[in-house]
C-alpha cells in the first residue's frame, strides 16, 4: 500500500509518491501539481478545495477559509458559513481532498502519510498536523520538518558528495532556514531556526497597506468608506496584491485594478494603480533583511562559516522574489540552486522519507535523516536572590539543536519545608525568563512528596523530544521512586482524545454528505447531457428527478438526496 508524502502549506500544498528510483508529484483532482489550500462551503452545503475556492474568497467571503495553517495549534475556531471548525478540521478537510485525489490517480487506497511542518513548528503545532492527518482518514507515519524534507529530496539525487548545504524556506506563512551536513549518505541538521509568522502572505499584506495609501492619496478618504462588506474588500485587496507580488518577480512595474470597491455618495468606487518592484522592495526589505539575520544565528549555532556551504537551496514559493535571491546571493557570495522546484520539493522529500519508511528505497542505500530540536525546551524553575524566592526562571532541560530523538534528566529540589506536591510547567524558548518563552504545557502535576524539610527532597524530571517533535515528560519522586510521565496531550489549542472522537465522525459524514454533492453534480450534468437526445417521456422522467433533487437540495435533505441520487443513476444506466 502507498505512503504518500504531503507538503501542507499555508498557501498551496502539493503531495508525492516514490517510484522506481524516484519521487513524483501526484496531480489533484483538476491535474494540477500543486493545490491551493483554501476551503468553500457554499450555501448550499458543497464543499470546495483548492484554486477555485480560493478564487472565490472575494465573492463568498464568509464561506471561505484561506491559510488555515496560520491558525493551527490554536484556540481560534473558524466559522465557515452557518458550521464551525476547528483548525485541524479545516486542515482535514484539505488533507481528504489531497488523499482522494491520490487514490483516483494512482488507482489503489491511501492510508498513510508522511505529512511535513516548518521545522520552527511547535509541539501543539505538531500535533494539530496529526490530527488533521488521521481526521482526513490517514495514519499519519512522521511528521517531517519542510527543510529537512527539501534536503532529503537533494541529497536523494546527490548522493555521492559529502558537503553542507543550506535550505532557505520562505513559504506562504512561515519561515525556517537550516544547515545541513550530507556525510557518506547521512543527512544531519546541525542547526535550524525561523519565524513561524513570516511569509507571502506578509507580503500580500505589505502590498494591500501600499494599495490603500495610493487610494487615500488620490481620493481623500479611505477605501473601507466606500466597501460594502470589509471581508468581501480584504479577499478583493488580498487577490490583486498577491497577483502584484508574483507580477513583480518578473516585471519592474505592474498595474492593479480594483474595477468595483463599492459606493461614495452613491457614486460607484474603483481603483486603479501601479505598483514598482522598488516599492515594494522598499516595503519589505526590513522583513528581508530579518531572514538574512537568522541564516548568520543558524551558521554560528552550528559553527560553520559561509565558506563551507556548498549549496544553497531556495525552497517555497517567496524564494522567487528577486530582492530575497538577491539578498542571500550577497550574503553568501554565490549563486542560489535555482534547478530546484521551490513549490515541490518539499512534497517530494516527503516521498522519499515515505520511501525509506515503506523499504521502497533499500536501507543499504545509507539514506538517513537526522534532525534537531529547533528550540530549548524546559521547565519554570524559582530561584533564591538574597534570600528571596523569585518565580518565572527557566531551566533548560533539552537545549536548541540537540539531535533527535533525544532524551535528558535533570533533578530538582523542594524549594519550601513539607512540600508535597510540584506542578511542571513546560516551556519552549531561549530567554531567560518563561515570560520570554512559549508554554508548552502545565499540566504535569507531581503528587506524594514526603514531607520533608525544604530541599531535602528531589524530583527527577526527564524530556524525551521524538522524532516527530513530539514532548513526552516524566517525573520520578527520587526518595519513593513514585514515577509520573505524561505525553502533553490535551494542551491549549489541540483537540483532546475526546474532542477527536467526536470530530472524527463529524468529518467523516461531512465527507460522504460532499462526495454525494460531487457525485450528484456528475450526474446531473450526464442527465442534462441525454436530456437532448431522449423521447420526450424520458425527458419528463429526467426533469421530474431533478426538480426533486433541486428541493432536496434546498431542504438540505441529505437521506432524500442519496435516494435521488440512486434513482438517477439507475434511470440513466436504463437510458443509455
Ligand atoms: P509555498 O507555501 O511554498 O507554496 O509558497 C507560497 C507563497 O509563495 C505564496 O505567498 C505565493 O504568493 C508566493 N509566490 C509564489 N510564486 C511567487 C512568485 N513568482 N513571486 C513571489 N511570490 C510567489
């Protein structure tokens, strides 16, 4: 059975399989190689993926989710007409179309997956991306990091020469630059850092700021005056500006028409601008220039100058943005890899570690990835400052870059007399202060400490980071030997076991309810088509089935629909 590699990215996805010596893009339903990670529920209960749902965003703008990812690991919850999801809902839902696509292509069932995340993505990130795997109805086999993919997918084909290559991914929502030794066939991320909220999109939003000031300049007044709908005016906006910012890479100067923003004074509102790539250039270097700033982090973590990188690898969609090529070709002194596609090769290391994973590529090849844990984690600790015990230190316990998988102990003392009890609070940073880093989790509660006085006791608490990125944490009472681990599991923005359940079902009848719609709208199309050629009882026939598919529809009627769908089929194999 297939494991497929799946790149899920903010703005487009693209999946892969490995066959006969090689990894390949697998077309979606509409043979395109990569498909935009948008989702459409339309009024009428159908369920849209990819480019003509994100086309649509502007004309059904609260039936519309675009970049879901940025949401992921989350509390927010997002409304898509009358239903509400869960990020990893939606995220499933892109993930069902991706696998449905496959199986029509490759003519055998999908079930299992390896799914990639930027390599910065934190735990409940990660997890998040499971969870949409497995409600999208597949076994998720490893969540892979997107540049380490992309340096499994070069190295796949360059096999033969030891070397460090750099992999800068700067995508639709996120970006991670890690450096990568390749030696004698191993593929070892030495060191890997990002910005999880840098990306096209930024971008995208750079120019829309750039498109109101040229409106406010030449009108007077602010185009959200004249906007009939504020989303409706943000999906136009965020169309056209991300059509200026793709024009840009190739044209010094691009036009920007909004033909329709709405009424002033019951006059109707257009735009229409230019756009120079030296204005937008101006307008983002700040954010290009912080990209440069993590590429100098990433090469002294790891200790390596720039001299000793052979390759660099330009990896998502942005890498096509002249200033960006142009800044790392400065900072490096040598031409990017432009052979490269930056919008697949993700997806393809994704097959490749699918491949290693399913035996498809033999193990005496030598082809192994090993990656680090992009962040230190630890714990909060107090600390005694003249006498005083202040609170919101952090300990690290699994320090940034460290190989994984990877486990660490470290023993820590009762702070005050008869303690006994101490809850674990995690956290995922570089500061000195868990005010400066992420909770990861709280929810580690350590009960049964004897009494004692304060510091006498010692709780041995251990992190294990596997190689999916995800945090196990135990704590072992030293004096009783009292062990407490926990998987963090139920943390703030990932759906519980329970939740899951729940979910599973629910995505599970929505997708039968939109493979009836798909299957229906087939139908009637061939009943429509033979409704030209049939007597004019048949015809009758036809029309009366589809009169009562029309009120289903409209009902949302979807036992009565099944039953329609049956029956036309059956009149339709009759009548052929
Ligand atoms: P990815 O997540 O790798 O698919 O990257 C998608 C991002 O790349 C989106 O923000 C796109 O707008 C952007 N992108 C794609 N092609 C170009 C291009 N030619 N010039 C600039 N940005 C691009």
């Amino acid at each position: 059975m297939a494991i497929i590699g799946i790149d899920l990215g903010t703005t487009n996805s693209a999946m892969a399989m490995y066959k006969d010596g090689e990894a390949e893009i697998i077309l979606n339903g509409n043979d395109q190689r990569t498909t935009a990670s948008a989702f459409q529920l339309k009024p009428n209960g159908e369920e849209v993926i990819g480019s003509s749902a994100k086309k649509g965003a502007a004309s059904m703008p609260r039936h519309t989710v675009l970049e879901v990812k940025r949401k992921m690991g989350g509390e927010e919850e997002v409304q898509v007409g009358a239903r509400t999801y869960k990020p990893e809902e939606i995220s499933s839902k892109i993930l069902r179309y991706l696998k449905k696509s496959a199986e029509e292509k490759l003519g055998e069932p999908v079930t299992e997956a390896v799914i990639t995340v930027p390599a910065y993505f934190t735990d409940a990130q990660r997890k998040s991306t499971k969870i949409a795997g497995e409600l999208a109805g597949l076994r998720v086999e490893r969540i892979i990091n997107e540049p380490t993919a992309a340096a499994l997918a070069f190295c796949h084909d360059n096999l033969d020469e030891d070397q460090f290559i750099l992999v800068y991914d700067l995508g639709g929502g996120t970006f991670d630059v890690s450096l990568v030794e390749l030696f004698d066939g191993v593929i070892e991320v030495k060191s890997s850092t990002g910005d999880n909220f840098l990306g096209g999109t930024d971008f995208d939003e750079t120019i829309i700021k750039l498109i109101k000031d040229k409106f406010l300049k030449a009108n007077g007044f602010p185009m959200e005056e004249a906007a009939q709908d504020a989303n409706m005016l943000y999906y136009m906006l965020k169309e056209a500006a991300e059509n200026a910012k793709i024009e840009l890479s190739t044209q010094v100067e691009t036009d920007i028409s909004l033909p329709f923003i709405g009424l002033k004074d019951n006059l109707p509102v257009s735009f229409i601008g230019q756009l120079t790539r030296i204005e937008f250039e101006n307008a983002i270097r700040e954010k290009v220039e912080s990209t440069i700033i993590k590429i100098n982090e990433t090469l002294e973590e790891a200790a390596i100058s720039k001299d000793q990188v052979s390759e660099i690898l330009m990896v998502g969609g942005s890498t096509r943005i002249p200033l960006v090529r142009g800044y790392v070709e400065k900072a490096f002194g040598k031409k990017v890899r432009t052979d490269i596609n930056p919008d697949e090769v993700v997806a393809t290391g994704a097959a490749v570690q699918a491949a290693l994973k399913s035996g498809e590529i033999d193990s005496a090849v030598g082809l192994v990835a090993i990656d680090v844990c992009p962040y230190t984690l630890g714990i909060e600790i107090v600390n005694k400052v003249n006498n005083q015990i202040i609170p919101g230190y952090f300990d690290p316990i699994i320090r940034k870059n460290s190989a994984i998988p990877v486990t660490e102990r470290k023993t820590y003392n009762t702070v005050s007399d008869n303690q006994t009890s101490v809850n674990v609070k995690v956290y995922q940073g570089e500061g000195r202060f868990v005010s400066e880093n992420q909770l990861v989790s709280d929810e580690l509660h350590v009960e049964g400490i004897p009494p004692n006085a304060a510091g006498q006791e010692e709780v041995e608490i251990s992190f294990s980071y596997d190689i999916n990125g995800i945090i196990q944490i135990s704590a072992v009472i030293v004096s009783t030997g009292h062990k407490v681990t926990q998987v963090i599991q139920s943390q703030q923005g990932v759906m519980s076991a329970k939740e899951k359940r729940r979910s599973m079902e629910r995505m599970e009848q929505e997708g039968l309810d939109a493979d009836l719609y798909e299957g229906m709208k087939k139908a009637i199309h061939n009943a429509e088509k033979m409704m030209d050629d049939c007597s004019p009882e048949d015809r009758t026939r036809i029309e009366r089935i589809l009169a009562d598919i029309e009120t289903a529809v409209a009902a949302e009627d979807n036992a009565a629909l099944r039953k329609l769908d049956e029956q036309l089929l059956d009149l339709l194999i009759e009548l052929v």
